[in-house]
C-alpha cells in the first residue's frame, strides 16, 4: 500500500469534511462516529461536491439532487446518484490523515 497524508485531524469534524483533489480525483475526508472515511467526492449524478452535502448519522446527501450515500461503504441508499461511491482505505498516523488511493 502507498498511503498518503492528505490533512491533519483538527481538519475534519461531524460538521465540516474535508474536500482536496490527489491526481485529478475529488476526495472528501468525513469523521463518523470517531472514525474516518474517504469517498468519492463529486456526485456521480450531476457535478456536485458531497463535502458541501448535508450530513446526518452515517449518510451524506448531495446538494444538488438529494441523492443519499452511506459515508462508510459509499453505497447509494436512494435518490438519483446512479451508482455507488468509489471509497479509499484511511488510517490516522499521529495527527496525520492517510489514505491509500
């Protein structure tokens, strides 16, 4: 694995994900339920940054569509997103925010 650190923790609360690009790809960094999560972050319906979507419990939904994705699996539990969400392994290292892409 080739992991990369993409921010610090003080970055990503419940409330504000961190969204950043690495190689061309849209990535948000979400913390749920004291854990950490990398997904897709453009909605696969219409361009739309998920880190701008409203998020309750484990789901994130798009501001554009309100298609709904659960955070932890990527998977798409309604609405017209199209397809599930591409996620990316996280660890935290110190403060450090890794992700393996």
């Amino acid at each position: 694995m080739s992991w990369i650190s993409v921010c610090d923790k003080s970055e990503v609360t419940e409330d504000e994900p961190k969204a950043f690009e690495l190689n061309g790809t849209k990535i948000g960094i979400f913390f749920v339920e004291e854990h950490y999560y990398a997904i897709e972050n453009v909605c696969p319906h219409a361009f739309a940054l998920l880190t701008e979507g409203f998020i309750e419990d484990q789901s994130v939904e798009c501001p554009l569509h309100e298609a709904i994705f659960d955070i932890p699996t990527g998977e798409l539990k309604s609405g017209p997103g199209c397809r599930n969400l591409c996620t990316y392994p996280v660890r935290v290292e110190g403060q450090n925010i890794q992700i393996d892409i």
